[in-house]
C-alpha cells in the first residue's frame, strides 16, 4: 500500500511525494525480504564463478604489507562456484549465522528489555515523560537521542529504535514515524555526536596510515573530527525531526491498528496512576544503584572494566561489553518494578517476559540466517573491494581538484556504502585511495575523513547491508503485517536525500565558507 497524503486538499501531493510513492511500489514488487537474501546469496555464488573465471583483479591501493593485501599486490576475485567454493560454503554455513554480531546483540539485549516491557515498567516511563510534552519536542528529543546513542554502540539500534515506535503509538501518532525518526538519527547520523565514539580511533587509525603513504610522519588523532561531528549533532537534530513532521508523518497517515502483527494493548497513554508512580521511583533508585556500583568498575584508575593494557575506558571490557550492561540495566529496574506493581510475582513470570520477547524475533532471526550467508558470502569474493577500488579510480580519473571535488567523493562514499555496510571496512579500502589522491590535490586528511563520514552515514538507512537493517525491519512489522522492503526505503529515503543535501551544505559553508578546522588542531588544507 503507498503511503498516504494527508492535510488539506491532498496536502503532499508534490513530485517528491509522487516519486516517494513509486520508490515503494518498485520496492514492494521485490519478493519477501527473507527470499530476497537467499537470491542475492546465489546472485554472488553466480557472478563470483563468471569473474573467477575470467580472473578478473584490480590493483590493491593499500600499502605492502598491509593486513590482508596479497602478495602480487592485486584484489581477486575469489570464485564460490568450484569445489573450494562449496567446501567453504558448508562447512561455514552455521558460523555464518551464529557468528553474526547483530544476532547475539540484539537477542541478548531484548532479554533484559522484554522484562522491563512485560513489568510495565516500560510504558509507564514512557507515560510519565511524554505527557504534557509537545509534539515537536518528543519527535526533537527522538532524533537526538538517536544520534547520542552511538556513544554507547548498539544501544540505539536494540532499545531506542523499538522504543520510539512505542512512544508515538502511545501518543496516538504513527509508530512508524518514532521508528523512522530513531532510526534517522541512530544510523543517519552515525557519525554525529557531542562526544568521541568508538568510530572515532577506528577512523583516524585508517586515515593515518593512509596518510603516510605521502607523508610518513603524519599523525590523525581520535578527535581531528570532534568540532564539525558536535555541532552537525545539531543540524541533524533539526532536520531529522523536520523530515518526520513535514514528510514522513504527513504521508503515512493515521494509524489504524488492526494493521498491527502483535498486540499492542499495552501501550496505552493513560495517566500514570499512584502505584506506577512508586514502581518508577523503585526502579529509578535499582537504576541509580546500579550505575554507582558500574561507576566504581570503570572511574577509579585501575578499574576492572579499563582496558588492562592502557588503564582507559577506550577499547575496554566495559564498551565491548555495553550489551551486558544493556541486559542488566533494563532487567534489574524491570523486576524492581514489577514487584512492586505486582506484575513480576515469581520467578515465572520473569521467564514469560523473556519467552515473550524471544517470541517475536521469530521473523528477525530467519532473516539473519540468510543476511548474514550473503553478508559473509560477499565479503569472501572480494565483490565488494573490486567495485570500491573501481569506484573510487573512476573518481580520480575525472581530474578534478577543486572544492567540487568534495560533492563527487560524498557521493562515491555513499554508493560504495550501499555495498558495504561496514564503516571501517568501506574505509580501510578506499582511504588508501582517496587519502593520497585528495592529499596530492592539497587537503589534509582530516578534511578528507570528516566528508567521508557524511557519505557512510546518509545512505545506511536505505542499505539492507547494514547489519541492523534487518531488526529495524522486524520492528516495523509489529505495527504494519507484510510491510513490504519497498516501504520501509521509501519512509527512509527523505531522511537520506535532506541528510546528504543539509550535511554537505554543512560541511562546505564549515570549511570553505567559513574556514573553520573540523577538529582540533586539525588543517584543512595539505602542505608537503
């Protein structure tokens, strides 16, 4: 079904709208997203074999030596259609799935999360802080939060994303649009943040080495991008929550809830009653207790959650752990609530809650198993590296060495982020391009890696290769039974076209217009 109009007289009933409507007609003619998966795994068993055969390479830009770069300095691709292809299928078809890292993320967070749901506890924090507040402000403080989450890596994509499409039904508004405002701002804006994030080291780890390809004593820290990816916090901010109240909302309508795939009785927006109210502030002390006894495992030096190599929160147990505390954070208060209001009564009652929301991921967890084939499948052939190197040659051979080069090199990192989902995958590849062609033009790496990550984040939101993709997928056909592919790109894809339009306008009126570094002690321009 297209997504509808609403207002007066048809009210969006522009081009843009038009075109949005034909986006999800082509993409719900798609078969079944399941099946979809299952195809694209034969497509790449299919190409690799034809370009096995013809032993087709391209030259590999990354330094000799590099991790992974073979000894004839070539990228080939690797055929799945012969014995070894077969070999290496089976035998790594179950690693494949369970190996997986969105799977084991998300199941485990949503068991602690299925508690606190179950308890009640959920919908009655939810009641208490979104009554009396406008409209504007929750779809404000959505998108915002969603950005902010990427500090603490899966956090947004498991808890915040499902919880938002909670708070606009409870609202009355559609939950589709909580769920795409979530998502906007999780993965959208995956590069903004006020604080640095694990992507941050990842990043300028990639570019530095890049860099000394032209310079050998270049240095990119952590945070050559933390005064640019602060205040495009805010602009996302804005314009996420733009797009879900000018575009998004407007076209999806009001939302009739005999299209739901669960029950969704619970959430409900009546008055937070006197009993809730003393389950919420039990929970929020079991809340408070619980991040002073983590305050203590990671403040002091020496801490058991620091890295025990370093002594700093950077790269430690604590971070690679946050599902852990995910699970704790929301099953602990969950049970205190639940308790108190009587909707956790014995130890069964929790199991159920658990059951409950395991139940539900039934749609999710088959998807993954064929995602992740096809995930693995493409990484194996080398599919994905061929087509970036190539993309990235064609760039350079335009010949371009203005500021306009910036546009072409956005673009090329949102396509190529269409094929691969990984940040730092998509850079360790092209950065050694990239970074010495754009270097050799006069700008300095910093500049170069702050426009890249506006090319990976604006177009995650319409890539099934992102590895959460499926999940928000799964979330979505709570609220809307057989929502099809084609539906959930088209609600995405005005987030990515005003995104990748607002931030690129950004970052030229940032380091052009207005000369500013894009982080500290970072240069814009390059000098040997």
């Amino acid at each position: 079904m297209p997504l509808k109009s609403s207002g007066p007289s048809g009210g969006q009933s522009g081009a843009f709208v038009r075109f949005l409507n034909i986006v999800e007609r082509l993409g719900n003619l798609l078969p079944h997203p399941i099946t979809l998966f299952a195809m694209f795994c034969m497509a790449v068993i299919v190409i690799s074999g034809i370009a096995g055969y013809f032993e087709l390479s391209i030259t590999d830009p990354r330094p000799v030596g590099s991790s992974g770069r073979s000894e004839d300095g070539l990228i080939h691709v690797v055929s799945l259609m012969n014995a070894e292809g077969l070999r290496m299928i089976v035998s790594n078809l179950v690693t494949n799935f369970t190996g997986f890292t969105p799977l084991g993320t998300v199941l485990v967070a949503l068991l602690g999360v299925g508690i606190a749901e179950r308890s009640g506890m959920l919908s009655a924090a939810m009641r208490s802080l979104v009554m009396g507040t406008s409209k504007r402000l929750v779809t404000l403080t959505i998108v915002f939060a969603g950005i902010i989450s990427n500090t603490a890596s899966e956090l947004g994509y498991v808890v915040l994303i499902p919880m938002a499409a909670m708070i606009f039904h409870s609202l009355g508004r559609h939950p589709l649009a909580g769920l795409a405002a979530a998502f906007a701002g999780v993965s959208g804006g995956y590069s903004a943040n006020l604080l640095l994030g694990t992507v941050d080291p990842l990043l300028s780890g990639i570019t530095e080495a890049a860099a000394q390809m032209i310079d050998p004593v270049y240095t990119v820290g952590p945070e050559s991008n933390w005064y640019f990816m602060f205040a495009s916090t805010f602009l996302i901010t804005i314009l996420g929550a733009l797009v879900t109240e000018k575009i998004v909302e407007p076209k999806l309508g009001k939302y009739d809830a005999s299209e739901a795939a669960v029950d969704l009785s619970h959430q409900k927006m009546d008055s937070v009653n006197a009993l809730e109210k003393r389950g919420l502030k039990a929970a929020g002390i079991a809340i408070l207790l619980l991040i002073a006894l983590l305050a203590l495992t990671i403040v002091p030096e020496g801490a058991p959650l620091r890295n025990p190599q370093t002594g700093l929160v950077a790269d430690s147990p604590f971070l690679k752990g946050i599902v852990a505390f995910i699970f704790i954070c929301f099953a602990i208060p969950g049970l205190v609530y639940g308790k108190v209001v009587g909707t956790m009564k014995c130890d069964k009652d929790v199991i159920d809650a658990m059951s409950h929301s395991m139940s539900s991921m039934g749609m999710y967890i088959v998807l993954v198993f064929f995602a992740s084939q096809f995930v693995a499948f493409f990484k194996w052939t080398n599919l994905g590296a061929v087509l970036a190197v190539s993309g990235a040659d064609a760039l350079s051979a335009i010949g371009l060495t203005g500021p306009l080069v910036f546009l072409l090199f956005i673009i090329m990192c949102g396509v190529i982020n269409l094929m691969l989902g990984s940040a730092s995958a998509q850079w360790a590849v092209t950065a050694p391009i990239f970074v010495p062609m754009l270097m050799l033009i006069g700008y300095a790496p910093e500049t170069i890696q702050a426009a890249y990550r506006i090319g990976d984040s604006v177009t995650n939101l319409i890539t099934p290769m992102m590895s959460y993709f499926g999940l928000i997928l799964a979330v979505a056909s709570q609220y809307k039974k057989n929502l099809g592919i084609g539906t959930l790109i088209a609600t995405m894809l005005p987030y990515s076209i005003v995104f990748f339009i607002g931030w690129t306008l950004f970052f030229f009126l940032w380091v052009f217009v207005l000369e500013m570094p894009v982080g500290p002690g970072a240069a814009t321009y390059y000098t040997p």
